[in-house]
C-alpha cells in the first residue's frame, strides 16, 4: 500500500507591515526577515540610486539649456563649420559650444576644444574673417 501524501495547510498573513507564514496546526510561525543585503538596499542603495537619477537629468537639463541659451553681449558665431577641424557642426552628434571672451566658439565634438585653447588667436582670427565676409 502507498503513503497517503497529504499537503500541510499554510496561511499567509501580513502583521506589522512584515509578512507571517503559519504552517501546520497554526502554532509554528516562521516571519519573513530580510537578509542583511537587502537591509543595505533598502536603507542606503535605492535611494542613491533615486539620487543619482535625478541629478544626471538635472545636468542634462542644464547643459542643454547653455547650450542654446546665448548669453547677453556675446558675439555669435559666424560659421556652419567646427572653426578647427573644418567639420560641419551637427555631423558627429551636438556641437560643443563655449564662451571665449566674449566670441561663441562652436566645434563639432570635445576633442576639439584643447586644441583650439592652444592657440585661440589663430583660430579667432578666422573667425573675423568669416564675420568680415558675411
């Protein structure tokens, strides 16, 4: 003759905002207690997480509203074209803008910056020239 398999009878139950298992007759509990791992995520990660999400869209928001926000008596920039490479401005994703005593220098990407702040005269000079002709 085969073992009558029975199931034991389990209640789920929630007290103190903390979940409750009895199983059995009732009178063994087993309360739900969570690991020190997510004590941790629960206390200190999520809401860094949370943190860290809202400053990264804060910046965002903030270098895209320099970015097209021109600035009271600064001169615009005269050219369609990244003044040290020579690259359409839009051709490798967002121009890189920037105040230079008083001039509105645009470049086509990061990489350009450092090499027009070696020697801005030279290419500042260009930049007469393309006002000039306009």
């Amino acid at each position: 003759m085969r073992p009558v398999c029975h199931r034991p009878k389990v209640e789920i139950s929630v007290r103190n905002d903390r979940p409750s298992i009895k199983t059995g007759n009732g009178k063994s509990t087993a309360e739900y207690q969570p690991s020190p791992i997510q004590n941790l995520m629960n206390i200190i990660l999520i809401p860094l997480t949370a943190i860290t999400i809202a400053c990264v869209s804060c910046n965002k928001q903030e270098s895209s509203a320099v970015a097209f926000t021109p600035e009271a008596g600064v001169k615009p920039y005269p050219l369609d074209a990244c003044v040290v490479s020579g690259e359409k401005l839009g051709s490798m994703g967002e121009p890189v803008v920037i105040n230079h005593e008083g001039q509105e220098v645009k470049f086509c990407c990061d990489s350009c910056v450092p090499k027009f702040k070696k020697d801005p005269a030279k290419f500042l000079r260009q930049l007469d020239q393309a006002d000039h002709n306009h």
